[in-house]
C-alpha cells in the first residue's frame, strides 16, 4: 500500500532520482509498521558556501494513528548519504514505537526490588 507522501526541495533545484530514492525507502518503512498514514520528507541545502561544503539537511514526518515520528538530520555533503542517515533514524524510530504499540518493550524492575535483597526480621 502506498501512503500519501510529499517531497519536498528547498534551496536546491529538484530531482527525479532523488525523489525515486526517497520513496523506495519510504516503501521499505512501510514494511515494518503498517499502520504509516503519510510521509512528508523534507531536503534542503540551506548554506552556499564557497570555500566549506554544502551540508544537505533532511527532516522526515511520519504520521501513524494518534502519533507523528520525526527525524531531523544536518548531515552530509552528499544527499544520498544525508537520505540513508536520515532514513537509519527514522528506522530505528519506527521500529522502536511499532514495538512498544505491540508491547515489546522490556520492562526493568526498580532498583532495590528484586531477589536477594536481605529482608528483616
């Protein structure tokens, strides 16, 4: 199923094969929570530098059922590197929340309320 998403570019003209690559990795986070509603992606080149590289900054909105997930990444001089950096993040992210919606989460006991304390008697 593929969800609404937008792409956007600012400060840099945009790009078909760019926008191909976002979106077979929007693809493959829908493969790991199925419940994604839409995707906004945002990449920017925000600085013109002529002596310093120009950093690409990536944002991306995903929004599931009652929550929005955000990763935002100042990142490489390479749009591809940015993407893949940005995209690992929101990975882990989505990961992260489909495992606590399933109640996946490890739950630690407190300090002190575990076996072997010494109890008195």
């Amino acid at each position: 199923m593929a969800i609404p998403m937008n792409i956007s570019f600012h400060g840099m003209p945009s790009s078909a094969a760019l926008e191909n690559h976002i979106r077979e990795k929007v693809e493959s986070l829908e493969q790991l929570h199925p419940n994604l509603t839409r995707c906004n992606v945002t990449i920017q080149q925000p600085h013109q530098h002529k002596h310093q590289g120009n950093a690409f900054n990536v944002r991306i909105d995903l929004y599931v059922p009652g929550d929005e997930i955000v990763v935002n990444r100042d990142a490489n001089e390479d749009p591809y590197v940015a993407l893949r950096d940005a995209f690992d993040a929101a990975r882990r992210q989505v990961v992260k929340h489909a495992e606590k919606k399933r109640g996946d989460v490890k739950h630690h006991s407190l300090p002190g309320a575990g076996e072997g304390r010494p109890t008195e008697e």
